[in-house]
C-alpha cells in the first residue's frame, strides 16, 4: 500500500463549505463561547465552571459548524448533556475506583443516549467532568445538572437559535422529515419526492447498514435530488431560462383598473398577468384566482352578475371594493434570473405550487415569463434530442 492509499484511510475528506461560511460559522461561535462564559460566571464560581465551559466548546462545534447534523438538535443538546452528567455524577458517588467509574460512565452515557435518542458527542465529556473533577466538583452532587450544566445548556442553545436564524442559509432547529403540505392539507408527499427515493427506502438503507450516519434524513434526501439536478445539467447542457421563457409579455401596474385587466386576461386567454412599477420591476401577480375568490358569491346573484359588479368601475370618487390590480394582486413574487438552468424551475413549479414564474435580468426588470407548459415542452425536447 502507498502513502496515498493509506492517507485516504486516515484523513477525511475536505469539507465542502466556502470559506466565508467557515468564517461566519467560527465568529458566531467565538460570539456564543464568550456569551456562555459572561452568564454563567454570574451564577457558577471554582472549578465546576471551566469544566462546563469546555464541554460546550464541543458542543459549540455542531451547534455552529453542523447545525442540520441530528447531533446537533435541541433534544439531543439537552438530553445528551444532562443525561450524561446524571450518570457520572451517580457513578461518581457508587464507584471508588476512578477509572472503572470514567469507564462506566462514558459507555453507559452513550447507551442511554441511544436508546433516548439524544445522542451527542459532547455528553461524553458531561459524563467524564463528575468522575474526573476534584473534591469541590463532587460537592456539587446532584446540583451539578443545575448550575453550570443547566445555565451552560439553556444559555449555548439561545444563541444557537439566534445566530443560526441571523446567519444566511441556516435553519435551527432543522425541520424533520416530512414537512406538511400547508396548502393543500393532506399527507401525500410532494411532487418530486413521489418518484426516486422515498423516506421508506432511506429509513431500510439505514437499518440495513447499521451504522449511525451524522445526517438527517431529510438532507440526505435533499443531497440526493441535488445531485441528480446536477446530473441533469451534465447530461442535457445548459438550458436556461432565457431559452424557454415567453418574450412578448402582457402586463399591467399597480393603478390598472379591474376591468381592464380582466379584459386583457380574456382577449389573451392568460391565466396570470405580472404587475410591474414604472422600471418594470415586478411588484406582483395577478391571476384569474384574485378575481374570483374576491367576489361577493355569497349573494344570490348569479356567478355572472356578482363577477361583474366586482370588476366594473364604481362610479363616484368613493368606493367600498377594490378598484385597481395593486389592490387585489398576490405579493410577494417568487421570480428567477434569465441565466438561470432550468432544472432549477422543476422545483419552484411543482413542490412549490407554482404556475407562471417571471423572468428578470441583471437588473431585475421583467424580461419574460415561464409557465409549467413551457418547462414540460423544454424538458420533453431536451430528452428527445439527447
């Protein structure tokens, strides 16, 4: 075996984060250790203190660095730590010989953190600080879990949860597996997770392997369509957004009366037009959906006639309804770059409920627009001329 050979098995593999991430990730650490330090040397004094503290340096690890690893969860934070102190502080107290008891405490720690789910690494040192510690750690007894585990757990999670909301990208606590469809109220999964790997198939692969993967299955899954977008983007070139999109575009702005816009909608047979501002920067969508839901149909006039009475102009310089699209129009928009692939819309116009996606430049002015049909025909002729 070579050097390269045996290194692979030795180091890890790179981490793939871009440098201004790593800088983010270790400023908000170093922000949350001092804040950690500063409040708990208001309730904690002697030796008990730098102890806790360098437990939570390793906690501060995933919190800050890995804050989607199912290790870094609150559950896990909490039950890991507080768990594993409970058991040193009892092996300490029921087991003379130090080492038997550092022994039994790490590796009973980590078997009731599995079974409660709570696993994380930094529980280890938790259990480890009681057996270790001197006699005025000991005299803590019990007390320990409060003050400074306690102070030292509940002040690292506050922070975590403010830096990791503050910070671009992040989401703390992750969200577990599967997220509910908010809109349509029902349990089917979305689109795009109806075909490939499922929650089944991964939760199998796990049990079958038999070895704890640092992971949720959630990002594992999002990892998996990511990957296979980029295949994509591989296989069938770049198709962008530009290539596809519809160029001669219908709009209306903010002070457009109903019923002219309704007009437009049926003389083009559109189901959405873009509101846009005087730049021709775009301020919202109006569909054929405002419309309606926005129409008194609790009256017994006929659909026709109520649909009437709403878009036409009130006469007069005072009304009780709408009057111009801004009023009735949907906002905020989600909209994407002309440069962008558009294996990038799959996900906007299918987990996202999207219809008709508006197309800005550089300089986010409207320069075209996408519907589903344009994306199944862009997708269709990809596969047929590759």
């Amino acid at each position: 075996m070579n050097i390269d050979t045996i290194s692979s098995y030795i180091i890890s593999e790179p981490s793939r984060l871009s440098l201004g991430e790593k800088i983010r990730t270790s400023l908000a650490a170093f922000i949350a250790m001092l804040a950690v330090g500063l409040i708990s040397s208001h309730f904690v004094e002697g030796y008990g203190l730098p102890l806790m503290i360098a437990s939570m340096g390793a906690s501060a690890v995933l919190l800050f660095a890995a804050p989607n690893s199912p290790m870094a969860q609150p559950w896990p934070v909490i039950g890991g730590h507080f768990i594993s102190v409970t058991i040193g502080i009892t092996c300490a107290r029921y087991i003379p010989n130090i080492w038997v008891g550092a022994a039994v405490a790490a590796s009973l720690a980590i078997f009731v953190m599995h079974m409660t789910h709570s696993l994380h690494p930094p529980g280890g040192a938790s259990a480890l600080i009681p057996v270790l510690g001197n006699s005025y750690v000991h005299a803590y007894g019990y007390h320990f879990i409060l003050a400074p585990v306690g102070i030292n757990v509940i002040s690292i999670l506050s922070m975590a949860v403010l830096f990791n909301y503050l910070m671009p990208g992040h989401r703390y606590p992750a969200r577990p597996y599967p997220a509910p469809d908010d809109k349509h109220k029902h349990n089917d999964p979305a689109p795009l997770d109806r075909f490939g790997l499922d929650h089944d198939d991964l939760h199998r692969a796990l049990q079958e392997l038999d070895i704890y993967l640092d992971v949720s299955e959630e990002d594992l899954n999002r990892v998996y369509r990511m990957a296979n977008m980029n295949a994509y983007r591989r296989k069938m070139g770049e198709i962008t957004c530009a290539d596809i999109m519809s160029r001669d575009l219908v709009t209306a702005e903010f002070g457009t009366e109903l019923e002219e816009a309704w007009a437009q909608l049926r003389y083009h047979k559109f189901k959405a037009l873009p509101v846009i501002d005087p730049a021709r920067r775009v301020i919202g969508m109006l569909t054929l959906v405002d419309f309606l839901k926005r129409a008194d149909l609790k009256t017994y006039d006929s659909f026709e006639d109520k649909l009437l009475k709403f878009i036409r102009r009130t006469p007069g310089i005072s009304s009780d309804k709408p009057e111009v699209v801004g009023q009735i129009m949907a906002t905020p928009i989600v909209t994407v770059e002309e440069s962008m692939h558009i294996a990038e819309l799959v996900p906007l116009l299918s987990n996202r409920n999207l219809h008709h996606i508006p197309v800005v430049n550089a300089e986010r002015r409207l320069v075209g627009m996408i519907t589903q049909s344009d994306l199944i025909a862009a997708l269709y002729a990809g596969q047929v001329t590759h």
